[in-house]
C-alpha cells in the first residue's frame, strides 16, 4: 500500500516503521523554512526527509537507516520522486555515517 502526499508517494511494504500519525505529524510540524541540511536517522521508508524536501525545495537531507530493506524501500521512495537530487540515504549505523562523513576516502562503511 502506498500513501499519496502532495508531490511524492511512499511504499512501505518493507520497512519496520510504517507511515502513522506520528510521522506525518512531525513532517508537518517541524520548522524548516531556513534549514540548508537536514539529518534523518532512522528514516525508515523516507517519510521525514521527503516531507522536508517538499516543504523545503533548498534543503539537503542525509538519511540514514541501519535496515537493509528499509534503506532499499526509503531510496526507492526517494528515486520515485522529484526530490531525489536533494536526498542522500545511507545504509549504515549512524555511528557508522559520522565516521564516514569525517572521512569519507575510507571505503570500510
């Protein structure tokens, strides 16, 4: 089943964490109006940094999420929309993404 937003769907037959209230609430409520770079850890099927994207056209989001199918669903979600030039998911522990982003030369993450 695949919830319909303004400019993007989400899929979310593979992820743990579900679109709900909470979520979509969050994506409504959070102030992004002058936010240039966003961090979503967790993000599941993507919900969070494609609600930010929409609201926020000049924003970049970084979203990260340990959970091989949940990471493959979210960059699914991302490429299926029009913002997949502004999101970036990485399928990685977020211990892992701050190492990475401190050296991103090493190939190990």
């Amino acid at each position: 089943m695949a919830f319909r937003f303004k400019q993007f769907s989400v899929k979310q037959e593979r992820s743990a964490m579900k679109v709900g209230t909470d979520g979509v609430l969050l994506g409504a409520w959070c102030n992004v109006d002058d936010a240039r770079r966003v961090l979503d850890i967790g993000t599941g099927t993507g919900l969070l940094s494609l609600m930010v994207s929409q609201r926020n056209p000049d924003v970049t989001v970084d979203a990260v999420e340990i959970d091989p199918e949940a990471a493959d669903e979210a960059r699914e979600n991302v490429c299926a929309s029009k913002f997949r030039d502004a999101i970036k998911v990485f399928n990685m522990s977020i211990q892992d993404f701050t190492r990475y982003k401190t050296n991103p030369q090493q190939t190990k993450y």
